[in-house]
C-alpha cells in the first residue's frame, strides 16, 4: 500500500501546455523555425535541453541558446497560461486525508513550481515541493523524486511516481519507485502503454489505485 505519492507538475497537476508551447514556438522563431504549436505539445514536461535534442538534433550547446530563448518569453508570459486541473485539489485533500504524504516531484525550475502553487492557493495540499534547480548537477528526474522522496521522509518500497509521460515513467523505474500515468497529460498516443505502467482515466480512479490495498 503507498503511503508517499509524488506527482510530477506539468501536465500531471497543471496544465501548462499553453504557456509552453508558445514560448517554445517563440525560441524556435527566433532560429528561423516555423512550427505548429500541436507539434510542440512533447515540450511540456521533460527537460527542454534534452528534448531539443531529441527532436530537432541540435548540438547541446545550441539546445541550451533555445532555452534562453524559450525564457524570454516564459518567464514574464508563459508561466501564466496555464491553471490547475481541475479536481487536484480535492484529490490531494482526500489523499491526505487517507493518511498519504503527497509531495511534488518535477523537471521544472522548483521556484516555477512552487510560485504557481502558491498563486492557485495550492501550496498547503503538498508536503514537499522539489523541482530543478541552477547549479545541481542532479536535476535528472530519477534525482528529483530521491530528493522528494527524502523532503517526505518516504520508502521506496511504499512511494508512487503519478506523471503523464514516459519520462516520469523512466524516472520512477531509476529511482526505484512504482509508477502511475495519467491520461488527461501530455504523452502522445501510445506512449503510456509502451511504458507497462498502470493508467488512470480519470482523477477518481486514480484515487482507488492510489488508496487500495
């Protein structure tokens, strides 16, 4: 039975997408790219210097310019365009209310995360909030959930992962966690049955997995 669950943010208890696909359309203008903003959906959670990449075969030191770029227009617009979906707030009260640590576990800057809490007055449903931070060499996601894991005082035999991407899925497995997809994310067709792990349809549902025994 879990007695830690840690979300991943984007796409998982926010739905940024909006926000991110614009400012990544921005940074990829800039470079003399024109794209559709559905293309760029696969943006909105992994790390970015990976996923540029990943997608477009830029070197890293190219990736990391797009991400700059991406910055100028996300940070003072983006990050806005973007709103809690709906129903997280009582999944988290329910689970705290079952006896669950519930913590934040994301690729995000830590300091986005927490500011966009802290605007929707969700900062009190999360007993811990980690996220990327400049300067650490263990940004990887599989380190963000140790580090989560750590801030909730959590087991791994007793810790789930609940993200909406093969990342968190990839993430989960290193650090040793079983994980939960979500199907109201960002994960393109397909992607979460590739992964083997178990998906919820629904916030309800997600609630039974989490709390049965």
């Amino acid at each position: 039975m879990f007695q830690t669950v840690l979300f991943d943010f984007d796409g998982t208890v926010f739905d940024t997408v909006d926000g991110i696909t614009k400012s990544i359309q921005f940074a990829l203008s800039k470079h003399g790219k024109d794209t559709e903003l559905e293309e760029l959906r696969c943006f909105a959670g992994p790390p970015l210097v990976d996923k540029f990449m990943e997608v477009y075969g830029v070197t890293q030191e190219e990736a990391e310019q797009l991400v700059v770029d991406f910055r100028e227009r996300y940070r003072p617009i983006g990050i806005y365009e973007s709103a809690p979906f709906p129903g997280i707030r009582e999944l988290a009260e329910k689970l705290h209310a079952a006896g669950k640590k519930v913590g934040i576990a994301t690729s995000k800057p830590q300091s986005m995360a927490e500011m966009l809490l802290e605007r929707h007055g969700l900062s009190g449903c999360f007993d811990a909030v980690c996220g990327s931070e400049p300067g650490l060499n263990n940004n990887a996601k599989w380190e963000v959930v140790l580090r989560a894991m750590q801030a909730c005082g959590a087991e791994k035999e007793t810790t789930v992962l609940v993200g909406d991407t093969k990342y968190d899925a990839a993430g989960a497995k290193q650090a040793g966690i079983a994980c939960i997809g979500v199907r109201w994310g960002y994960a393109a067709e397909g992607e979460l049955e590739q992964t083997g792990v178990p998906i919820a349809e629904t916030m309800e549902e997600l609630y039974r997995m989490l709390t049965e025994e």
